[in-house]
C-alpha cells in the first residue's frame, strides 16, 4: 500500500509539473522599435516577428510627435521581454497583436492612456481604448498638446496624394513652345559668263 501511495503522488506531481510547464507563456524579447506601433520581436527559436500594435494607430516618424511616440514605444519596452497577444497578419505579413509586459502592463494601452496614438476605430471598438484616448485628450498628454493633431489615416492619405500629384507632374511634361524660325537669307551670286 506505501509503495502504490508513493507511485500515485510521484505520477500526480509529474503530471502537475507537465500541465505547469505548457501553461508558461513564451515570452519574446523586442528587439527593434520601428516605429510608435510597429515593434519587432525576437522568438524564443531566434526567429524575428514584425508586430504591428493592435487598435491603435501612432503619429507616423515625418508627422508631428511620430518621433515622440517611437521613443515613448521604446522607452515602455525595448529590450524587455513581452508576451504577445494575437496571431492575425495584415496585408503587409505584419503579424496584428497586442503585447504585455512581464509585469502585465499592455503596451498598446499604455501608449494610447499617454497621448501617443489614437484609437484606431476603424479597427476597434474596445471602449476602455476610448476612454483612455479621451483622458489623454482632456489632459492634453502627448499628441494631444497640439490644437488640432491629424490623425495619422489622413496624414497617409495626404501624403498618398502628394505622390500621386507628383508622378502625374513628372510624366506630363510641358510642350516646348518653339519660335518660328525666319528662313536664311541666302545671299545669291550670279556668275555671268558674258561679262
């Protein structure tokens, strides 16, 4: 009878072990901060994953605060190691997620709650999102210094329509305007053999 109590509490203590070890979350280790919504990853198996911030959408770098919201991103979170949340892909191969820290902070929460992004509704509908965007807008956080910040979707369309306009200058080139030309005057000499 010890000999089967022994066996039951080592196969019960090898099998908790096993269940503990499948519930450990693999974590990654951010290694590059692209910019305010866009991080890379670093796996456990040494493979890099692009991570495209989920719901939400920064300044992009040449936008007023795009900088401002790569160096909040970065300091929040390079370096350290993140559990990441989501296995969606966007037309880019981006993988769409969000990521904790090892502390359970969300960074795409954190960075909206500091005026670094906008919700992006197009995407979500999450209202503890909503309501961290309005604080940091009422409290004038981040972006939301400036009077009246674009969001970055019309940034992008902006700029997608400068580049438009720019090809279509570069391909239409003006007509050269040419002057008519007076014909020369040829100066004529008649030789005259009689003379």
């Amino acid at each position: 009878m010890f000999k089967r109590s022994i066996f039951f509490c080592l196969f019960v203590l090898t099998l908790a072990t096993a269940c503990n070890q499948q519930e450990k979350e693999t974590l990654y280790k951010v290694i590059k901060i692209k910019d305010g919504d866009t991080v890379e990853l670093l796996s456990p198996d040494h493979q890099n994953i692009t991570v495209r911030l989920a719901e939400i959408d920064c300044p992009e770098k040449t936008q007023a605060f795009g900088q401002a919201a790569k160096q909040f991103t970065a300091d929040l979170c390079f370096g350290k190691m993140v559990k990441l949340i989501g296995s969606q892909h966007d037309r880019y191969g981006r993988t769409v997620g969000q990521i904790e820290l090892e502390d359970g902070t969300n960074v795409n929460y954190a960075i909206v709650k500091n005026g670094y992004a906008w919700q992006y509704r197009a995407y979500s509908k999450d209202m503890a999102l909503a309501l961290s965007e309005q604080r940091a807008r009422e409290n004038r956080l981040g972006l939301w210094q400036d009077i009246n910040p674009t969001p970055p979707w019309d940034f992008r369309k902006g700029e997608k329509q400068h580049r438009v306009d720019s090809k279509e200058k570069k391909t239409t080139k003006p007509k050269r305007k040419y002057k008519k030309r007076k014909p020369k005057r040829k100066d004529t000499v008649y030789f005259n053999p009689a003379a």
